[in-house]
C-alpha cells in the first residue's frame, strides 16, 4: 500500500508546469517528461520501500507525500522552482484548452487510453507476475518470478500514472502553488479509499469508486 501517490502527481505537475511556462514545450511532450520524472521519483521512492512491507510501507509513503506538500511543492521555499500561473496551451493549433469542455474531453480520452494500457498489461506476462506477486511473494519466488524486480517496476508504472495525472491536473483544473494547485497528503488517503471501496481488484472498480464519491459531493 503506497499513500505518497498525490505527492508524486504534485511532482509531476510542477515538472509539467515549468515545462509549458517556461520551455513553450508541446503538451504531448510535457506529458511524456512528467511521466519520467514520476517514475523517477517512484525508483527513489521504491527502493528503500522494497525492505519494508505492510503498515510501515504505507507510514513511509505518506511521510513522503508530506514532506513533498510542505517543503518541496511549497512556493515560499522554492519560488523559482514552482510556477505560480500555468496558461493552457492551444492543442495543434485548433483545439484551445482554455475552454472548460476540451479539457474535459482530453482528460476523459486520455484516463480511457490509460485504462486500456492498464487493461493490457494485466493480461500480459509481466501483469500476471505482478499479481501473483502481490497475492503470494512467497509462491510467485518459488516458480522463479523475481520478486524484487517486479516490485520496483510495479512502483514505476504507478510513478508514470501518477506523472501523467500531475501534467493534466495543472493544465485542466489548477496551477501549481495556488491556493486549488496543492497536493494535501489527505489526497493520497482520498484516493487510495476510493480505489479501495470500488474494488482493488479490476479498473472497473477503481473508476466507479471515483464516480460514486464525486456523485455523493
């Protein structure tokens, strides 16, 4: 269980911020550097988690996410490295993402084209050693599956979602260093219950956790 997963998007949104403000970066490719550096930030965070489990890996990861949210995304510590005001940009020339409903649009092609990443992975090899790693370490070590590896590329692949979402967060609903554009670790628990409650076990479940708790505000 990882509750730092809202710090790595707020990392992933000022890497994208200072990417669209600063370097005029095409969005595409704001999203693809935001994805490294999310992943990136999951190996540093990964590695050490690798030796802790359970209860203490979760303590861990939230103690990360605070530290992200009070110190490092904070804007009066680093006003040079947070941007304060990110412009959304126009998509090839046509498509003006200052309008409300082409975010939307964006945002809602692009968590579908992730599902069906996601979706593909499941079912792939190395999406059934995930599992079977994380429903029995001890059996999926026994039929040679490395453990270790697939752990720490199961941290990175959480990493690059969690970049991804960071890029679209601060072009569809906040700058960063705002009073909207702040990554509170309660995010972190927030959206670990939602998956929770919607069921772990399949995307499905994960998104009508999403959907039932946003319909309820």
């Amino acid at each position: 269980i990882s509750l730092g997963q809202f710090g790595i998007v707020g990392i992933g949104a000022m890497a994208a911020g200072n990417l669209l403000t600063r370097w005029n970066l095409d969005l595409f490719v704001a999203m693809l550097l935001s994805m490294l550096v999310g992943a990136l930030v999951a190996v540093a965070i990964g590695l050490p988690a690798l030796r802790i489990r359970g209860l203490y890996l979760a303590v861990t990861t939230i103690a990360f996410a605070v530290a992200l949210d009070s110190y490092f995304l904070n804007p009066v510590n680093f006003p040079d490295l947070v941007p304060s005001t990110t412009y959304p940009p126009v998509l090839w020339k046509r498509f003006d993402l200052g309008s409300q409903w082409v975010r939307y649009e964006l945002v809602l092609g692009i968590v579908a084209l992730a599902a069906v990443a996601i979706r593909a992975v499941r079912r792939s090899r190395a999406g059934r050693a995930i599992i079977g790693t994380r429903d029995n370490e001890r059996a999926a070590g026994a039929l040679a599956v490395p453990t270790t590896r697939v752990k720490l590329e199961t941290f990175v692949l959480s990493g690059c979602l969690a970049g991804l979402a960071g890029c679209l967060y601060v072009v569809a609903l906040a700058p960063v260093g705002t009073g909207q554009g702040t990554f509170p670790p309660a995010a972190s628990i927030e959206v670990f219950s939602y998956a929770v409650i919607g069921g772990l076990g399949t995307i499905a479940g994960a998104v009508s956790g999403v959907l039932f708790f946003r319909l309820l505000d």
